[in-house]
C-alpha cells in the first residue's frame, strides 16, 4: 500500500509531465513491486525536488524528481533525473500500472525519455516472491542496480544472503541496504555516478532468464537464484504477528479501530481549533495593521476587506488538513491502514464498495481534495471511481461556516436530548448524516448500474508493522502545505478579486455602487428566478454563485452584501439573515450546500484522478441536480407548515 | 456460498481431507493448493502474490465476521474474501495436514 499512496505529494495543478531531455539529463527509473519500499528510496535519492503528476493520459501517479547526487560527482554536471515507476509484480500488461510501466521502460511513453540505469528494488525479507520481476527487469538489458531493501529487516529476523554471489548470477551489480534507516543508499549513489559517466560495463546474467508468461516457472526460477545466493529467508515477523493478534482480534480489533476512527475526527475538529483560532487571530491582526498603516482607499479595502479576509477564510482549514494527514500518514507507513481496510471491508461492500474506500470516505470529511488523492490506494479502477464521486457528499470542512451561520441563525437552541444535546447540535449532526446517506444510496446507485463490478477480486495485502519515521511523514507534510498554499493563492484569491471588482462596479460619481446596482447584484438578480422556487432571494443568489468556487466564500460574500462583518459568529449577519430570509429558505440553504459540489478544486482534483473531464461533469450535474431537487423539496415542505421552526429572533 | 456450512465452523473436526476449497480450511491449519478455478487473468494477479499450485497456504486471522481472511502464503500474508478464497481448490490431503508435500518452491 505504502507504494501507491497519494501524499508523498499531490498537487492539484497540473505540473508538467514531461521531461526535457537534454545531453545533460541521465534518466534513472526505480521500478519495484508494491511494499519494497520503492516510495522511501525515492524520497532517500531525491528529497524535496521531486514533482507529482499523472503520466500522460492515464490516472496512475508520475513522481519525478532530482538525485541528490555529491558536487562534482558527476563529469560534465549531469543532471540524474529519477522517475518512480508505480509498484508492479510483472510487466504482463493487465492493468493501467503494468501498461505505464512497460511504456516507460521501453521509452514509449510520450514526454518521458527511455531511461539510462534501473534501479530494481526488492524487499529482500522476502526475496523468493520478488525476485520474480528481475527476470523481465533484467532482459530489457538495461544497465541495472538489484537493490535489496529491508536489511536491518532481514538481519533482526535471522535471514541471509549472499549478495556478490547474487550480482554474480544476475549478471548485475547487487546493493543491500535500508532505505527508511539510510544504510547503504551511498551504494545507490555510486551506481548512478557510473552509469551517468558511462562507466558501467553491461554483461548477461549467468543464470538464464526462465519464459516470463509462465508464472510457476518464473517463480522456480525465483527459488533457483536466491538458493544460488544462499538466501535464507528470515523467521517470521514475531511482532506483527502479535500486534495482529491485538487489532484483528474479534473483539478488541473492532473496538480499537472505532477508537482510531473517533481519534481522526477528534483531532479533525477539536485538535485543528486552536491552531486555527490563532490563525484566524493573525489574519484579523494584519488587516488591522494594514488598516493603520494605510490611507483608506480602493486598494486598501480590495487588500483588507477583498483578498485577506477572503484567502485568510480558506488559510485557516490548513492545521485541519496537515493534522489530518499526519493521522494518514502514521497508519498507513505503520501498516495500520491495511489492517483497517480489512476491517471495514464487510461494512464497506454491502454498499457495493471495499475496505479500502473506507479511509478515503473518512477523510472527505475534512476536505474531498486530499480523500480523493487518497483513492490512490485502492486498485480497483472501478471501485476507486466510485469511491471519487461519492467523496464530495461526505461533509467537508468547508461546509462547516455556512451550516454554523445558517443554524445559528435559524433554529433554535433548544434542549433535544438532555441538556448536552441541542436542537442545533442535532441540526448539525444530521447534516452530517444527511451527506453520508447520500453518498452510500449514490455508491449503491453506481455499483449497480454504470459501475458495476468488474471480476477482479479485493485482494489486500498486509505489510509487516512499522515504526513511521519523521522524514517522511515530515515530506507528507511540506507537499500538503505546498498544494494547499498554491489553491489558496490562485483560485480562491482569482475569485475573491473577482468577486470585489464585481461588486465595485460601475463606477458612479466616483463611488462604488449600492450592492444592488453592481455587477455582482445584477448577476443576484438574473439568477434569482431560477433560484426563487428555493426561497432564497438575489443576496443568496451572489453568495451561491461566489461558492461555486468554494463553499466557505458565501460566508465572507454574504457578509460584504449585508455591510456586516463577515464571520460565522457575526450576531449582525444572522439578523440580516432572519429578516431576509423565510425557515423554508434557510433549511432549503442548508440542504443545498450538503449536496451541491461547489468547490472548484474538487472538480480539478477528479479531472486530475478520472484523467478527463467527462466524470467531474456527471459529477456535478448529479450533484447540483439532488441539491436543486432536495432543496425545493425542502421549501416546499417547510412553507406548508408541517414543521414548525422556531427562530430566535 | 452453501458449501460453506460443512467444515468452516470452529468446532468442526479438523480433518484436512474434508477441505477441498481454501476458504473450509481452518484457521492455524496448512494446505497445498492445487489449481485456482477462476478467470485467467485474476488466477495470473493471485499466483504474483504466491497463489501458486505447490504452494502450502495458512489461514490466519480474519477481519470480525470470519471474512476477509488473512492468508500466509510465499513469505507474505494477503487477505482475500470467501467468495475468492471458495475458488481456491487444494490438495486432498491423506489426514495429515502439516504434512509438507513436495512443492515446488514453496519453502525459499
């Protein structure tokens, strides 16, 4: 799993894919079976100059990044370039993975030059199964490094082998190393410095190579070579076993992982907040200080009232998503993740889905971004698109301002259950399970029409337990806040600018216009009679089309049309709000954002993923649809007087 | 998923020779697989993962509600659901059911 995973970087723009291949670039691909530690070496050689994107046409991950190599270490000041090949056991093409792979290898794939050396790493606690990729590796004749990964694994376990007499066989040089310890990566380093310099000698391995469709015999093969080497597989991980005897146990498994799941919602919400409050503080601060410092003018409300308050809105979900992310980090590279996958999988397929949707789903509770960058992990082309379009139903953390301004605007703060358990309280929590209802009954819906199942089976492997470590939790880390940070500062700022410019114009006698004269009031008034059956009236009708950007804008829109101070606790813009708009209009609201996918982001994320823009367009006419339809339910329902809602006014 | 009932529960007898499909055979317990009654091109993705005839299989611990099931096969444990593991057919063994037969490249 740890090969496929999203976060090692994930940018939502578009980095350019290809490679400019000049006399200078020497291109390195690392090429492994899934869990051999190919994503750790790769962070090891490249550090944080690496890029993320998809390889052309395809959804699977291109990770392209510069070998540290030493100054000087390289004649004529070559560039190594490493390309991260994605996780395969063969190079039979079966699946999108296999393809990209041997496209690559054979220097097919448009925009990546065909590379110079191989590094072929293997995870040698259990070399028999992977060394089965050498023979394909191997009979491309391509100069290449046998990494073998995991030696302090290997050496803990009571394992061996005998490394020159297993380059001696393969023909190939041999390097044991550690790639999440840093033991012997300087081995990698001067296996690049020579193919760079043209120094390595190729020559045919001693062994011959078996027919590589024959999977029984490639495997015998396999065996043949490592007891060459006198390759003595290690004892079987002790501790795995007992910590799996704890998290899979019948009853402590089940409980251990509600515990694991409370704790990353606990840490999404009650965690993030004072990180976020303090950031909220900063940003308020700034433009006081900005304020002061200032002569009032257009560019001075455009810098304060327009662009910090607008992008400080978004910047303060940013300790939400890092931490939530430290969470996926350390359960996935701890081996947690495979065995909650398991866990989940029985609940997960009664709505046509699989264990491994699980993490995802939950994750797009903080944000639908980084949950669909984590459907990386699940194989299933199917069972991952899926999982992609129901992913923005689950409540973001984006929704959270407007449900809280809406909520408290309009329902009143009366006991439900006892005295800890409001009326409001409930309000939230069934919105919450209002998008989850959603997302599951549109699962069902898919899996049993246009994606329904295809034969291939779950099959899940589970790695060995380990301990993270803080450099690549770390490297997580710095991407997220990089890809975060890039949307914060250009689509959302583009269209808070926008958005002032609009409400700012035409100019009359030197003065901005009323709200309702502007640009942006005509755009609220064109679009009201579309949205009049729903209850809301031209202000709301600003505030949605600002959101389709992304949902927390309303907050901050509604906030400028009203002339009120634009946060969720403002008393000022809830009144506003009472007397503007009917209980049928506020619930109509509410329901609408809990289905509406307004969030470009996440448009550009499924383009990304699903590697066109024919499903984020089903996506978000689906999704606009049941927003439109449950809303003008709602409307309805709320007028006609069946429930009674009760405003504090 | 009938064929299930004859031998899967915890107290059923722990005889080997009943055990015809993967998913009958009991936790803790080894068998030899002999062929994989499933389409080709997923037979191929299991037999990478060590799926292989010859090769001894251990059922392990499984997720609560007895599935999916983790399996220690070819020096790594891979879980499977029943209805994959049920396609799994393995050697008729003679009672004995640690007795290691001679397959080929199962122990490296």
């Amino acid at each position: 799993m740890s090969d496929c995973h999203d976060c090692a970087g994930c940018a939502v723009a578009e980095a350019p894919p290809g490679l400019q291949k000049s006399a200078r670039t020497h291109v390195v691909a690392i090429i492994g079976p899934p869990n051999s530690g190919k994503s750790t070496l790769f962070n090891r050689l490249t550090g944080l100059r690496q890029k993320v994107a998809n390889f052309p046409g395809v959804t699977v991950e291109q990770r392209v990044g510069k070998a540290k190599m030493h100054k000087g270490a390289t004649p004529y000041h070559h560039d190594v370039v490493l390309v991260d090949l994605p996780g395969v056991y063969s190079l039979n093409p079966r699946s999108e993975d296999e393809q990209v792979t041997r496209d690559v290898l054979a220097g097919a794939m448009p925009g990546i030059p065909k590379p110079d050396a191989l590094l072929l790493i293997l995870d040698c606690t259990n070399l028999g199964r992977h060394l089965v990729l050498a023979a394909p590796i191997l009979s491309l004749k391509l100069p290449t490094l046998v990494i073998l990964n995991m030696a302090d694994d290997l050496a803990s376990r009571g394992g061996h082998v005998d490394t020159a007499e297993l380059a001696n066989e393969l023909g190939s040089p041999v390097a044991l190393i550690s790639a999440s310890k840093g033991q012997g990566v300087e081995k990698v380093f001067q296996f690049m410095e020579g193919t760079s310099a043209g120094t390595t000698s190729l020559s045919p391995p001693r062994v011959e190579l078996p027919v590589l469709q024959d999977i029984p015999r490639c495997r015998q093969w396999a065996h043949d070579v490592g007891s060459g080497a006198a390759y003595q597989a290690p004892a079987p991980p002790i501790w795995t076993r007992r910590l799996d005897s704890v998290f899979l146990h019948p009853i402590a498994g089940p409980l251990i992982f509600l515990i694991v799941v409370a704790g990353v919602f606990q840490t999404i919400f009650s965690g993030a907040k004072p990180l976020m409050d303090g950031l909220q503080a900063l940003f308020l601060k700034s433009g006081h200080g900005i304020e002061h410092i200032l002569p009032p003018s257009i560019f001075r409300s455009l810098l304060v009232d327009g662009i910090l308050s607008g992008v400080g809105a978004v910047i303060v979900f940013l300790p939400q998503i890092l931490l939530l992310f430290l969470f996926i980090g350390i359960l996935e590279d701890s081996g947690y993740l495979a065995r909650a996958a398991l866990i989940a999988d029985r609940t997960m397929a009664k709505f046509g889905l699989q264990g491994k949707s699980f993490i995802p789903l939950i994750s797009a509770y903080a944000c639908a971004v980084p949950a669909i960058m984590a459907t990386r992990t699940i194989e299933n082309k199917r069972d991952r698109l899926a999982t992609i379009l129901i992913a923005p139903l689950m409540t973001c953390s984006a929704r959270l301002p407007v449900y809280l301004l809406i909520i408290g605007a309009f329902i009143a703060d009366r006991p439900l259950l006892g005295r800890f358990f409001g009326m409001q309280a409930g309000a939230l929590l069934g919105l919450y399970v209002l998008g989850f209802v959603a997302a599951i009954a549109t699962a069902r819906l898919l899996k049993s029409s246009i994606l329904k199942s295809e034969r291939v089976p779950f099959v899940l492997e589970m790695p060995p337990y380990r301990w993270p470590t803080l450099r690549s939790l770390g490297l997580r880390l710095v991407d997220r806040s990089k890809v975060f940070l890039r949307r914060a500062g250009t689509v959302i700022l583009l269209v808070i600018v926008v958005l002032w410019v609009l409400e700012n114009l035409p100019v009359k006698n030197g003065q901005p216009p009323e709200i309702a004269d502007s640009f942006a009031g005509m755009i609220g008034h064109a679009v009201e009679p579309v949205i009049k059956p729903l209850g809301f009236n031209w202000k709301i009708g600003i505030g949605l089309v600002s959101s389709i950007a992304a949902r927390e804008t309303i907050v901050g829109t509604l906030g400028t049309i009203y002339g009120k101070e634009g946060t969720e606790d403002s008393l000022g813009l809830r009144k506003a709000l009472q007397s503007d708009l009917t209980p049928g209009g506020a619930i109509a609201l509410l329901i609408f954002f809990a289905f509406a996918m307004q969030c470009m982001s996440t448009v550009a994320v499924v383009r990304r993923e699903t590697g066109g823009w024919k499903w984020p367009a089903i996506q978000f006419a689906y999704m606009t649809f049941l927003a439109y339809f449950c809303a003008l339910i709602a409307n309805e329902v709320v007028r006609s007087g069946v429930f009674t809602l009760t405003a504090h006014r | 998923m009938l064929q299930m009932s004859v031998n899967s529960g915890p107290n059923a007898a722990p005889d080997a020779s009943l055990a015809r499909t993967l998913a009958q055979l009991p936790e803790g317990e080894a068998g030899v697989l002999d062929h994989l009654e499933l389409p080709d091109d997923i037979a191929r993705r299991l037999m990478e993962l060590g799926f292989l005839p010859g090769h001894i299989i251990v059922p392990a611990r499984s997720a609560p509600g007895g599935e999916p099931r983790v399996y220690r096969v070819d020096g790594s444990e891979v879980a499977l659901r029943r209805e994959t593991a049920s396609r799994l057919i393995l050697r008729p063994s003679n009672g004995t059911a640690n007795s290691k037969p001679a397959g080929k490249g199962s122990q490296l």
